[in-house]
C-alpha cells in the first residue's frame, strides 16, 4: 500500500514506481485538474504491476490516521517524524495553514 498525500504531481508517478506488484495506491494528495499539474507516465506500469489506484478527494479523518498506522506497524524503522518540515500548536492551525497554501512548508503538522 502506497498512501501519497503530497499534493505535489510527480509524486502520484513516484507512487506506481514504489508500490509494489499486485499492491494499492491510496491517492489523496493531489487535487488539481489543471494543465500544470499534469505528468507522464507509461500506463503500462500499472497494468504490468497489476495495481489498484484508488483517488480521495474527501475523507474522514479516520482514514488517514488508519493509514498511518498501518505504515507504523508494517514499517516501523521508517523515519515517519520527517513526514513533516515544520509542527504547528493548535492555536497555530491558522498560520499551518497558510503556510502550507504558500508552499512554505511542504507538510505542516498540527500537534495538539
């Protein structure tokens, strides 16, 4: 299972490149539909992998905590604290936000 949450295009392409024959991609990051965030890619990969793509615009907030757990137990040496550039309070949500927005951090956490 491959959950790209990035938003950044090129990573959707990194995502078949990773996941491994028979296996799943979970495609949440990217949501935009214009001409500059299209990519290239060989749909072979994805038939020669035999692999499920499967897009979420809108999710429960359950899901992607379900995902990250899955990861945690199914590759616990990963670094998962680099998952994110920069921790946010709650009070900070705001701010998160529109850094994130301006592409001045990549993955902003909020951390209660």
């Amino acid at each position: 299972m491959v959950l790209e949450v990035t938003g950044v295009p090129a990573a959707f392409v990194e995502a078949i490149g990773l996941v491994r024959p028979g296996g799943r991609i979970a495609e949440i990051g990217n949501v935009s539909v214009d001409k500059e965030h299209e990519v290239s890619l060989a749909p072979g990969l994805i038939t020669r992998k035999v692999i499920r793509i499967q897009g979420f615009v809108r999710y429960q907030p359950w899901f992607l905590h379900r995902a990250i757990r899955f990861l945690e137990r199914k590759h616990m040496d990963h670094p998962f604290d680099k998952l994110s550039d920069r921790e946010y309070s709650l009070e900070e949500a705001g701010e998160a936000i529109e850094k994130e927005e301006a592409r001045e951090v990549a993955r902003p956490a909020i951390v209660p």
